[in-house]
C-alpha cells in the first residue's frame, strides 16, 4: 500500500508514525513545502521571546530521525501543487530544484493545517505573520538586532496574545488592537477581564473595539483617528484552513470552511482523508460543524486516521475544543461552548460563576481560580466551562472537559472523588462546589442572576441586599444596594418583606446562605450569581471598551 501525505507538522506526522507502526510494509511518503517537519508551532511565541532560546528546540524531528526510526520518506521543500482525483495522483515541486514531478497513492491524508487570515487592510502586506519557524526566526532577528522598539498586534487570539507577552518581555512597546470588546474573544468578557488587567499592568497596550485603517511605515492608524506605533505588524487576525488543494481538486469543503470529512476522517472522495486544522470537526455540544485550531485534534486525528487506513473500524468522537493560555503566571482555559455562543444558537444553558480556592485556604500559596460552567436546564449536562486563575485552573478544567465527554451531569461533580492534601485541592474541591452549587440550582433550593442582568432587575424595582460585612461593602459595592451583614439579616427580615430582593456578597456562597435564610422566612430572594467578584470583573470589562 502507497501512502501519500501532504503536511509535515502535528496531524501529518501523527498519522505517519502510527501508520509505520501499525503496517511495516506501507511505503509512506510525507510531503512538507518548508524546510522543517515535525516542529512545535505551539513554542513559535516563545522563542522569539527567548523562553526557548535556541531554534533548534522548536525542531522536534528530522527527515533522517523519521527516516531511521519509522523508514518514512520525507520531502521537505517539496509542495504538492495539484491532486488528481481520477488517476490517484498528485504533482508535485520540488521547491529546491524547481523540478515538478508525479507519485501515485493508494491513499492519500491531507493535514494542510491552517494560513493566517489575511484582510483588505491597505499597507496590511507589511505585517509579519507567525505560522512558521521561518516565521518565528524572522520576527526574533527583528528583535535581537534592535531594529523595532514598538508593535503593534492585530488581533487578540491565542497567537495575538501569547505573541504579545513575548515581545513585551523583550522590551518592546507593544500594542494590541482587537476588534471585538475583549481579548481572546473565544471567552466570555467577565472571564477573561483578570487576563486583560495583567497585560495591562505589565504595559501591554490594549486598543479593544478598534478597527485598523491602514498600516503606515512605522505607525498603524485606527478607524478613530488613534496613530499606534508600530515598527513591527504581526497580522494575527485568525486563521483560515489551507485548503486550495481540495478546492482545486474539487472536494467538498463544508459549511464552516473546512475540508469536510465523515467520522473516518474520509473526504469525499473515498480514497482521500483529511485531519487537523484544515478539516471540519463535528461538535459535541452543538453537532454542527465547526473549525477547532486546536493541536490534541490534530494528532488525535492523524493516529485515527493511520488506524482506519491500516483497515480498523474506528470512528471519531465528535470534539469539545479545551484550549488553555497563558500569560504572565495566569491562566486561562475553556472547554465546551461560552454564554455568547448558546445565546447565539439559542442553546437552552444555565450559568453558574464561582470563585473557590486551588487549594486548603489555610496552606500557603493559596489562590483563587474563577470559574463559569454552563449546563443544560432539563438534564443537567454540562455544556461548556471557563476558568481563569494563578493557578489550579488547568486541572479543573481538564476535569470538567472530561465530565463533558463522559456525559456528566452538573451534579455528577458532587461525587467525583478527587485527590487532596492541602497543597493541592480542599476536601471540598473546587469542581465538588461546582456540583453543589449546580445541584442547589437544578433542585430548585436557589435561583441566580446574572452579572449583566442586574441593572434591568434593579431597574424593574428589585431591591439589592449586600450581605458583605459593612467593611467590605464600605470599600466597594455594587451602586443602590441595601448594606444588610449575613450575620444579622434574621433580624431585619421584615424591611425586606414582599420585595423582589436579590443577595449579593463577595462570590456568592454568604448570598446562597442568605437566600436560604429569607426563603425560610418567605421572603422570595435570587443571589447574585459568582457575587461582586463576578459583577466586578464583569463592569471592568465593559469599562475598559469605553477607555
Ligand atoms: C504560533 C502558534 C501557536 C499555537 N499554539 C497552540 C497551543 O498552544 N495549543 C494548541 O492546541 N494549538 C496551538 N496551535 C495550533 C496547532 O499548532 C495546530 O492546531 C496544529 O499544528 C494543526 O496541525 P495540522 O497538521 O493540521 O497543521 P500544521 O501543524 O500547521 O501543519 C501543516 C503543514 O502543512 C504544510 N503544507 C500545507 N500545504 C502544503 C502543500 N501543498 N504541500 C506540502 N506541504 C504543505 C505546511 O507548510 C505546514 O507545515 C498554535 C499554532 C500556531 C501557529
């Protein structure tokens, strides 16, 4: 069996290696138009912020490594041009030699990847993009010759943000423009605000609700007349799957712009497969078809799609997309859907914000790690988490992305038995409390709302009680509420009587309390979901549009 594969890098090498394994005698061919296979997109930020200094520990293997261990052929700075359909065929150049020759297949996996998104900007050609070593070594050279002393970032995704941290870290004065209200727009903005106010603090510029006129020689104007400086433009502004290949030879590309595939990994052509970033995924959550950019997909796929060439019957699951970021020691990481997008597809969804430690208050080093978990109303399935913290947070949302796959309820969290000692979680971990406060909301013991829904209920007459004690609502609350301490609200239950009263506290457990208490007396009452952290983070992030 001939083998052909087009892309060198995470979902091609996965399937290469695993089909090696799986079948001696396949004659394996990867094909690579760059000079590198095998090398750790995911570190490209860090080298140029010389977290990884040296190029070459971006390069993880070799033609001849791959060659003496798994007798692969690989081609690098080799692009295949043209894929015929009916002759099972592809044309290829030879980039070196400028020589264009023919190889049949059997079988052939594309694992194209992804190209940076680029748009009608004028001046936009001047700006660098990071897909790349070539890429990565190119901005760095930039860096380490004292050539740019500002940038400016277009675009706040993963890549805007990590790339940020890592040119700032170098002394350059760097600036990123999104389009969206926040950064990282994949998260919902209260979650992803402590992110914001980091970059910030360590001198990040964040021009949030900005559009770019035009890229000037050493400047970058705004739609609103703002001038950033701007040696250096990194085009960041997302990704599009590399897909002209499939175009060309007439594949069916899906309805979220991928090379759409069953759950073989199988194009529309039966001899032709296709995984990673270039190919749809189906959801889990919703069933539709979306594009995830995600690397554990990617090499999750490539081996899938070794096992059913080597004639396995084996499907793919459908995928959640976890992804996690980092910057300046906080994390943060989702999994599943956000709020924004259940609103936008009308998925029934329940929130709940919480704000536990990571781990026994009392041990040193504690910290607190902020959490959103969505979950459907009827069945208490988890939809969707985000987690932002110092740390900790990759754990829980490890767990939750775990919950999801296994079709976990809400309360299922309750009874997860997870490992502690104080260094490490509470008896009662964070996820536990997330199992109980779910459970306490599908049992009908309380009722919740929402940071952004307040304004309108206060509006409506709902009386907001701070349950803080008086210090803590003296040194900040939220405007027009009542001061009323947890510890003596028995006794002034009357003032509240027959009034739509809302709880609020710090992040919402003393509120769950006091909702309990005034419903034991009948006074209906709703608690301020994750509290006035929540609602605090959350007012920042609208603020910080408007600045
Ligand atoms: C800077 C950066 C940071 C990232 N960080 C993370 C992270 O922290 N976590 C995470 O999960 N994901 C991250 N990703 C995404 C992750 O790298 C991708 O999801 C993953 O690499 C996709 O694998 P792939 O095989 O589909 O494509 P790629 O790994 O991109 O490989 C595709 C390869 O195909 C080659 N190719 C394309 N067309 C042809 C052709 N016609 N002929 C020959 N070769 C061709 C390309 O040159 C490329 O090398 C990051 C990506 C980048 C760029």
């Amino acid at each position: 069996m001939k083998v052909l594969i087009v892309g060198g890098v995470a979902g091609g090498m996965s399937a290469a290696t695993r089909l090696r394994r799986l079948k001696e005698d396949a004659e394996i061919i990867v094909f690579e138009q760059g000079p590198h296979v095998s090398y750790a997109n995911c570190g490209l930020p860090y080298h140029i912020g010389e977290v990884i200094p040296e190029e070459q520990d971006l390069l993880l293997q070799t033609p001849k490594s791959l060659h003496d261990r798994f007798k692969l052929d690989v081609r690098v700075n080799n692009r295949v041009e043209s894929i015929d359909l009916a002759n099972k065929a592809v044309t290829v150049s030879n980039l070196e030699t400028g020589e264009s020759y023919t190889e049949s297949y059997d079988k052939l996996i594309l694992s194209t990847g992804a190209k940076p998104r680029m748009v009608p900007i004028p001046g936009l050609e001047r700006a660098h993009v990071l897909r790349d070593v070539q890429d990565a070594v190119k901005i760095k050279a930039l860096v380490d010759q004292k050539q740019i002393k500002s940038a400016a970032i277009i675009g706040a995704g993963f890549i805007g943000v990590e790339l940020a941290e890592n040119l700032q870290h170098r002394g350059i004065e760097t600036t990123i423009v999104e389009f969206r209200e926040n950064i990282l727009p994949q998260f919902d903005p209260e979650m992803i605000e402590p992110m914001q106010q980091v970059l910030v603090e360590h001198g990040i510029k964040l021009a949030l609700s900005s559009e770019t006129e035009e890229v000037l020689e050493n400047t970058l104007r705004l739609k609103d007349g703002r001038v950033i400086p701007a040696d250096l433009v990194v085009a960041a502004i997302g990704v599009v799957a590399d897909n002209k290949l499939a175009v060309d030879a007439g594949l069916t590309i899906g309805s979220a712009g991928g090379i759409l595939v069953n759950d073989q990994m199988q194009t529309s052509n039966e001899h032709v497969y296709a995984v990673g970033d270039a190919a749809e995924k189906t959801s889990f959550i919703t069933g539709q078809n979306q594009m995830i950019w995600l690397a554990n997909l990617a090499n999750r796929h490539g081996r899938l799609v070794a096992d059913v060439i080597a004639g396995e019957n084996v499907q793919a699951r459908p995928s959640i997309g976890t992804g996690i970021i980092g910057a300046y020691g906080m994390a943060a990481a989702l999994t599943g859907i956000t709020e924004g997008l259940a609103k936008r597809m009308n998925i029934p969804h329940q929130i709940i914000h919480l704000h536990p430690s990571n781990h026994a208050g009392y041990y040193p080093g504690v910290e607190r790690v902020s959490l959103k978990v969505l979950f459907d109303p009827e069945t208490g399935k988890i939809l969707g988490a985000q987690g932002i913290g110092r740390d900790g947070v990759d754990k829980r949302m490890d767990v939750i992305a775990t919950a999801i796959y296994a079709g976990l309820t809400i309360d299922d969290l309750m009874n997860l038995e997870l490992s502690y000692a104080p260094a490490f979680g509470s008896a009662k971990d964070a996820i536990n409390q997330t199992g109980y406060v779910g459970n306490n909301i599908r049992t009908g013991k309380t009722e919740n709302i929402q940071w952004h829904e307040l304004e309108d209920a206060q509006a409506q007459g709902a009386v907001v009680v701070d349950v803080r004690t008086d210090g803590e609502h003296q040194s900040g609350s939220i405007p027009n509420t009542k001061s009323i301490p947890v510890d003596v609200l028995r006794d002034r239950v009357e003032e509240l009587r027959g009034k739509d009263v809302i709880v609020t506290c710090a992040v919402g457990q003393r509120g769950h309390t006091a909702v309990q208490l005034l419903r034991g007396h009948g006074v209906k009452a709703r608690n301020l979901d994750g509290g006035y952290s929540t609602w605090r983070t959350g007012m920042n992030a609208r603020d910080r549009v408007k600045n």
